[in-house]
C-alpha cells in the first residue's frame, strides 16, 4: 500500500462529507419566535418582495398620467414626490445609495420578523425613560436573516451616523447591547436583555415552545401558504390580561348599572375568552392581490353562535341579474342566531336576559302573533345581495344619502320556509312603525305590488347641508326609494334606490337559469375559492370604480364652490385609469371547528 493512500482516501472522504460541514442556514424565524407571542409580523422574503414590487401594476401606476393628476388635485402639492428610495428593489439605487437604510435592506436575505410584547410595551409606557435616539420601545423585537452579510450589518449598526453625519435621521447606530448577530439572523430589542433573549433562542439555549407549533401559526400555514406578509395576533394572553384586569377590582364595574352588570359578565357573555388567534395574510403577484383571514376559537359560545353562517347548498345560488355590478349570497341560520342573542342577554344578566323575554312576549300578545318564533323562523337559510349602477342625471350634485341611491341600488333576497307568516309580522308591526314617523304605502311597477317605507320626516332644525339637498337635489322620488319591498314564490325580495332594479331581481327568481353565477366571466373568477364557503361574492370592480369614481368626482362641489371635485375630463380618465387596474374581486367565508376563515382576490389589470 502507498504511504499517501491514508492521505488520499481522508481527502476524498472530506470531498465528499464537505456539504455535510458546511455552516448551517439561518433558522426559520417562525422556529425561534416564542408560541406566546402576543402579536408577530412576518415576511416571508423581504429582497423578493422588494423585486416583486417594481412589477405590481399598482406600483407602476404611480406614472400613469391621470393618477398624477388626482395625487396632486388632492393632495395640493405643486410636483409629485418620487417613491421612497427604500420601498422598490433597485440594483443601481441600492448599491449607490448612502443611506444606511437603504444598505441595511441590502444586506437582509430573508425572512423579517417584527414582534410584539404587550405586557412589556405598556409596563415601558408607564415609565419615564423615554427611548434613546434611534432605539426600539420596550417590548419590540425585530428579527431578520442576513446570512453572508454578518460583518457590513455589524459595522453599519456600529458606526453609522457617527460624528461625520449631518442628518441624524440617516443615522443607524443602536446603543450598545440591544443588538445582536447569532446563527446568520439580526436581533434587534429595546433592551440588552431582550436582545439576550433573542440571542440565547437563536442559539438554541432556550427552548420555548415555538411559533411554528403553535395552533393559530399551523391554521394560518394551512390556509395561506407561500403568503409574502402575515400578521398573527396570539388573543389567548391578551383576553388573560383582560381578565386579569377586570378581576382586579371594582374600578370595571359600570356606573348607574341597576342590573349589577360587571365588565367581566360581559366578556363572558359575548364569548371574548373563547377567541384564540387572530390572523391575515398578504400575497402579491403581478397578477392578482391575494388575501386571507381568520380567527381561531375553543368553543362555539357568545358571537361565535350569533354569527350563525352556514354552508350554501351544493351547487344551488339565488339567480342574480348579470347587470348586477356585484353579487353576494351567503347560508345563514337565523333562528340559531335569534337564539344565541337570548342567550348572550342571559349570561350578561340573567334580569335583563328575563326583562327582554317578557317584553317581547307582551309585544307578540298585543300584536297576536309570535315575534320571537315567526320573525326568525320565516327564514330558510339562503340570503343574496346584488348592486347595480345607474348614470346621475345632468347637473346632480352628491349632497345627501337619498342622492346616492340614485347612482347606486341595492337590492337583497332571503329565501322564506314555506310555511310563513312573515307578511302577518310586517303588518303587526306596521302601527309601531306609524308611532315612530314611518309609513308604509304601496306602488305597482310591471305588475308587482311593492310595499314602499317611506321614513319620518326630517326635523324643521335640519343643517344648511340639508336645507340646501332639499332645494337643490332633482332626485326623482318616483324612481328611486328609500326601502321597498315584496314578498312573493316564496322569497322576501327589498332593497333601495331604483325600482327597476328589484323588479329585475324578481325577474331573475322567475326564470330556470343561473343568473349572474353562470356569466362565464364570473364562473372562471369564482373557480378560485373553496367549494365549501358559507359566502361568496363576486365584484366587477372595473366597472364600480369606472361609474362610482367619475360620476361622484363629477357630481361633487368644484372647487370653487368650496368642494374638491375635479373636472369632468380629469374625472373621467381618473375613473378609466382606476377601472384598468383593478377590474375585478372575489370572496369568499368559510368555517371549520374552532375557525372561520375569508378569503379574497383582487385582479390586476394594466395602469
């Protein structure tokens, strides 16, 4: 055997072993942040969120001429400020720029962390130190991977905004100790003892359960993955001070409060200590905005059972015109609301959860009829909403909300149980509505009888705006309603604003087809969203912001009447500007045990 032979094979067997030695990649962030955090920021990669930005049609937009114009109609300024230098990843800026800011973006190569320490933060406030010159609060954390760029961000946080600097918000520098560099990853804390904190995770010292293991971390992770920014707010240790608080003394409880009520009787009632995270996320590309939200709860208690969602029925959607600008339909149990709300009454005080039963019970014998049972009750479960545009007549000008309805209606559906009395309960009620200044006529449009709310009259001390919309406003009464209603076929049909637009929903109720659903626009938009959703909607956003945003500019007093609308001309290349950007949004809301999610999508267009 040769001499060199064991010097031959240890080199080939370190050849081989070598990536195995090499230093270790920065630990997920998410892996060192505690599980109690109160509250974290995350982003995801903040060097290719920065690049991702530069191609955003939002951000580019900020060349297109007409959004110039109404940046600076609005905003006064004689000249249109540029972007910050920060904001967009530019390899010539960021290599040529001097400000320490800016070099410390460079240097980050990953994941960023902000964290919120809530008890720390307030104990901090109550103090009298305040925080020394470019120094986090007490009880903020940051946490950022700089894995290869140790030395310059070491020297940057040690030298910048030295005696040489002339602006000192340029400056860098940390006081000592409250920064430190472990394992590739920046700790930055408003104190040496939380920067110690961080420190000794990172290496492993301490061995808090992390975020990454966390309930509400793992529900975020499981329904908004590869997310370029999320927030997660941990509620359990924020309803625990809260009930710390309250359990504290007497100072909660409320005055002139015959019932005895207390602020903890109505954080359990509502069911506030049942919530156990709170979280959104963000997701850019050049083609869509894409959002995500939920909350986290151990039982279904307090609001939780109020907000009553259910699933739509598979493959079923209350027909919507296609004229519709937006749509919306939703699955809601109305009896196990009504329910819930007695019961939260109840366990706020059970005097006053007794008082409500009673008056509602003298109500019905007085009136003959069961408001608790027949109101709720009438209900089937299915809901829609649709909203529809209409051009202002000439010269109209945007003074009052009965104003409004003229450039947009709304019209809702509710799906009714065949054996209802909801017609009856409406009449019951109607002497009470007389009793508050209301009244209730009827008008035929195409051969539909609608019940027409006309609401009390405005009091003779109305505002000069008042006085003057009622002057000046050519809204057609005729045409356009406060609220309207119908109940036919099994459906309560009512909505505001033109008549024609609820004579249209009905329309729709009469005929086999999909309705708006089966637009193949809307089909492809909505394929998106989860399948089980208890809500969905559907927005042609384009359109909205074509109509809404030239006509209102339009219709608002000009400048020289002391208003800030802009010209018909600038306000319409405004209007065309913003409709080519976002052309259009879904939605959606869906639950599971123990969360409730939402879900929606915004599409890019071109500036």
């Amino acid at each position: 055997m040769s001499r060199h032979a064991p010097r031959t094979a240890f080199l080939a067997l370190f050849t081989i072993f070598l990536p195995f030695l090499a230093i270790p990649a920065p630990p997920a962030l998410e892996d060192v942040i505690p599980a109690d955090t109160v509250m974290v920021i995350l982003v995801d990669n903040l060097p290719g969120l920065r690049a991702e930005l530069n191609d955003l049609p939002l951000m580019r937009a900020w060349e297109d001429p007409a959004i110039q114009a109404a940046i600076l109609h609005f905003s006064g300024l004689e000249e249109l400020p540029d972007l910050p230098e920060w904001l967009l990843a530019d390899e010539e800026s960021d290599t040529g720029s001097d400000d320490p800011h800016v070099q410390l973006l460079k240097s980050l190569t990953g994941q960023v962390a902000i964290m919120l320490d809530l008890a720390a933060l307030m104990a901090a406030s109550s103090g009298d130190s305040p925080a020394e010159d470019h120094q986090l609060p007490t009880g903020i954390s940051l946490l950022a991977q700089i894995e290869g760029h140790e030395q310059e961000v070491a020297a940057l946080l040690s030298t910048a905004g030295g005696e040489d600097v002339e602006d000192d918000a340029a400056a860098m520098i940390l006081p000592e100790g409250t920064w430190k560099i472990a394992r590739g990853v920046l700790a930055i804390s408003g104190t040496p003892e939380g920067a110690d904190a961080l420190a000794a995770a990172l290496d492993g010292v301490t061995k808090a359960a992390p975020l990454s293991g966390g309930a509400g971390f793992q529900t975020m992770r499981r329904h908004a993955a590869n997310s370029d920014i999320e927030l997660l707010v941990n509620l359990e240790p924020l309803m625990g001070m809260a009930q710390e608080a309250l359990n504290s003394g007497t100072e909660y409880a409320f005055s002139d409060n015959p019932l005895g009520v207390t602020a903890q009787d109505v954080l359990r009632g509502l069911g506030l200590d049942v919530f156990r995270s709170l979280w959104f996320s963000l997701r850019l590309s050049p083609e869509a905005t894409e959002t995500t939200a939920g909350i986290t709860f151990s039982e279904e208690r307090g609001l939780i059972r109020l907000a009553a969602f259910q699933a739509l029925p598979a493959g079923r959607r209350l027909p919507l015109p296609k004229g519709a600008v937006d749509a919306t339909t939703y699955g809601f149990d109305f009896s196990a609301s009504w329910k819930a709300m007695k019961e939260i009454t109840t366990d706020i005080s059970p005097v006053m959860g007794a008082a409500m039963e009673a008056q509602i019970a003298q109500m019905s014998a007085q009136l003959g009829i069961d408001l608790g049972k027949e109101i709720p009750g009438a209900f089937a479960g299915q809901f829609a909403s649709a909203s529809f545009l209409h051009p202002l007549p000439p010269g109209v000008k945007i003074l009052t909300p009965e104003d409004f309805t003229q450039m947009l209606s709304q019209v809702w559906v509710a799906e009714l149980n065949p054996e209802n009395r909801l017609e009856e309960a409406i009449a019951a009620l109607t002497p009470i509505l007389a009793a508050m200044g209301m009244t209730i006529s009827t008008r035929t449009v195409d051969g539909h009888v609608l019940q027409i709310l006309t609401p009390a009259a405005v009091d003779d001390t109305a505002s000069a705006v008042e006085e003057a919309a009622s002057t000046t406003s050519s809204r057609d009464d005729q045409a356009t309603v406060t609220a309207a209603w119908i109940i036919r076929d099994g459906y309560l049909v009512g909505g505001n604003g033109h008549l024609e637009d609820l004579v249209a929903v009905l329309t729709g109720l009469d005929d086999d087809g999909p309705g708006i659903w089966g637009v193949k626009k809307v089909r492809k938009s909505l394929g998106s969203l989860p399948e089980d959703a208890f809500a969905i909607q559907y927005q042609d956003t384009g359109l909205l912001m074509k109509s809404m945003v030239g006509q209102l500019l339009k219709a608002l007093p000009a400048d020289e009447d002391g208003g800030s609308g802009m010209g018909p001309d600038e306000a319409e290349q405004l209007a065309e500007a913003m409709a080519r950007l976002l052309p259009v949004s879904v939605s959606a809301a869906y639950r599971s045990p123990g969360e409730l999610v939402f879900k929606a999508r915004t599409l890019h267009g071109t500036p």
